[in-house]
C-alpha cells in the first residue's frame, strides 16, 4: 500500500475547522521594519513558558565537524572516518558540520546578500510573492496565513528546485518578482544546484554509514525535488518571551543548514536544548523525518527504518541583529516512494509503517497538521485510522 496525495474528501473536515479558526482572529500583519522596534508584543507571539528560551540552553552542543577533503578525493582511509563519525552523530542526534564541502564562499557570500536585500525590502514589495493557504512555496511573515497562535518570529521565502524537470528558480524569481530579480534567481538557481551535489555526497556518506553501499541513498536522491528556504528573524524587543522557529523535526529528507554569524540555532537532545554556533565554512546537516522516522515520537520507520535519529530543533531571536539564515531540505521525486533498504530490515528491524510517496507528508503538514516535533506522531495516526477505517489512503 503506497500513500499518496491527500484527497479532498479527507480534507473537508481540517479545512472548515482551520477557515472558522482564522475567521475569528483579528488579522495579524508582520511588518518587521515596524515590529522589531516595539517593546510590547502581540499575545500570539508569546510561547508557552515551557518553550521559551532559557539562559542554559546557550551550552554549545557537541556536533562532529566533518571534513569532507578526503572523501571527495576518494582516500579511503578518510572515507572510513567520515563514515564513522557520521554514523555515530545520526545515532545521538543527527546534527552534524561539513567542511571542506566545495561549495564556493562567493557563492554563499551572494545568496547571503540577496536574503538582505529581499527581506529589507518594503513589506507590499515582498507580498508580491506571498504564500499561497495551502501551499509550501512563497513569501511568509510569520505564517499569519496558518496559525493563530504560537506564532514565531520570522519571515521566509521558499522556492522549489527540481534537478530534473522544467521547474526553474530563474524564472520563479522573474514571473513572481519581475525582471529586476534577475540577479536573484541566477544566484539562487547556482545555490541550488550546489546543494543538490552536496547532498547527494551526503546520501553516499549515509548509504556506507548503514551499510547499504554508496549509491543506493544518492540514486534514490538523483533528480530530487527539494525546498530552498531563506529565513530572515528580526531583532524582537522581547526575545525571551518567543521563537524564531518552534520545536520541530524537518518532514523532508535531509537539510543543509548555512548561518550567518549571529547565532540562534538550538538542538534538543539528553533532555536539553543546545546551541549549535554559526562557522563561516561549515554547513550544518541534519537528518529530516523522510529519511528516519523519530524514535521519540513514534515507532514509524521510513527510508533509514528507525536507526537514525531527526531531531528537535528551533531558533531563538535576539534584540539587536537580525538573524539570517539558508535552508535546503532535500527531498524525493515526487513519485518515488518512501521504504527502507532490505538491509535494513529485520528480526529487530521489522516494518510496521506502510510505503508512502513524500508529497503525502508535505501536503498533511500544509494543510492538515502544523509542523511540529509531534508531526510524525499526527501523522502515523492518522494513516492507521484511514485504514482501520477502510478508506482508501490518497
């Protein structure tokens, strides 16, 4: 039994409660050029208190800095060692660094000026590209279009890249900005197409680490469609009392993190929050739910069939620098479909969660469920009562 999309009759239901939820709240509208100053903040923007940021959690978390070097050049030795640390930092955590990654610094340098550039812009300018109820691509203030409460403190703007299709990040930069972001679809499209190498030497590093080969995560991975995602955070007057981002596992299969040098990422683990601090040449990794289903929150296996480990993580925010930040989660093809290696499964490794195609995951945590670090939970029920119900699943 493969998932696949969600279909309008399973949807009926989420999308009236979501419509009557919205129409009962005033309209929220993030302007940060304006926000970023006030000290009294809206209520939505408060987080509970046991979510709130905590001086304890600026304790750094100790992350393996990968050295990618000799792996790239093929040197067994350091192969070896890649695959090692890599495997044991997937068991803990699944938070790692890259380094010697081959991606060029002026690259990162640009992609790192047009997040500037987009997000100081005037706020109408950005909502030409505003996110659609519904969709996962476009310009976001805060989900203000989503939640009505827990709201986090940033902006976003989030694109597709497909490797293998028509779908261009040139021309989504000039059919829904126009011809003046040029330059931005360019750097972003080169962007892209470096971090869809760079992941796919990481599915190598991933498929030796598990003990499939080198190439059965990298093929599975060839002609992805991923997500690009730019984060901006504002300075906020009350950093202690909300969140860039809230407690979270990645739905997608990997991410390739890149900070700039405020900090603000935070990975929970040993039943702690900890920091992970910005290097200027390093890309933080970590593992989505895709690849492994949370050992926390669920039972569920997916491609790695429960032996590594996606984890909790948010940003914080601070009252004087904006934070910025670029996000690249790879994803499948849309109509691959999710299931762990043979190898991986056994007398101690059974199955006992059904194929499904991403777009599955992606679609309930647009449209049904908020993404949250109890999403996989959500979403496990929710296909075992579509099946205990005899439905047939989308």
């Amino acid at each position: 039994m493969v998932l696949r999309p969600i279909s309008s009759h399973n949807m009926k239901a989420a999308d009236a409660a979501k419509k009557a939820m919205e129409s009962s709240q005033q309209p929220l509208v993030f302007d940060a050029a304006v926000l970023s100053h006030q000290t009294d903040i809206s209520n939505q923007f408060i987080w509970p208190e046991e979510d709130k940021p905590r001086p304890e959690a600026v304790e750094e978390l100790s992350v393996p800095l990968i050295d990618l070097e000799g792996f790239l050049s093929g040197d067994p030795c350091s192969a070896a060692r890649v695959t090692r640390l890599v495997g044991e930092a997937c068991e803990r955590h699944g938070f790692f660094q890259v380094i010697n990654h081959g991606i060029d610094p002026r690259l990162l340098d640009k992609a790192h000026g047009c997040v500037q550039k987009f997000f100081t812009m005037p706020l109408d300018e950005k909502q030409r590209a505003q996110r659609k109820p519904g969709e996962s691509c476009g310009y976001a203030s805060s989900f203000t279009g989503r939640f009505a409460n827990k709201l986090p403190w940033k902006e976003t703007l989030s694109f597709r890249f497909a490797s293998s299709s028509s779908i261009d990040v040139l021309d989504y930069f000039i059919d829904t900005l126009g011809d003046d972001f040029d330059y931005f679809g360019r750097v972003y499209q080169d962007y892209c197409e470096a971090m869809s190498n760079l992941s796919l030497v990481i599915m190598e590093v991933l498929g030796l680490s598990l003990g499939v080969g080198r190439s059965h995560f990298r093929e599975f991975f060839e002609g992805n469609d991923s997500i690009m995602r730019l984060n901006y955070y504002p300075p906020c007057q009350k950093p202690d009392l909300t969140l860039g981002t809230g407690p979270h596992c990645d739905p997608t299969s990997l991410t390739i993190l890149h900070q700039d040098d405020v900090g603000g990422l935070q990975v929970f683990t040993e039943g702690n929050w900890r920091s992970i601090s910005p290097k200027t040449d390093a890309f933080v990794v970590n593992i989505g739910d895709t690849f492994m289903a949370s050992l926390t929150y669920s039972n569920m296996h997916a491609l790695s069939n429960g032996r590594y480990k996606s984890c909790l993580h948010r940003a914080v925010v601070n009252s004087t620098k904006a934070r910025k930040s670029l996000a690249f989660f790879l994803c499948p093809q849309t109509h691959k479909v999710v299931r762990p290696p043979k190898a991986l499964v056994d007398s101690d490794h059974p199955r006992i969660y059904p194929d499904f195609t991403w777009p599955v995951l992606l679609e309930f945590t647009q449209k049904q469920y908020r993404a949250d670090m109890k999403t996989l939970d959500a979403f496990s029920k929710w296909v075992v009562q579509l099946i205990d119900q005899g439905d047939d699943p989308p």
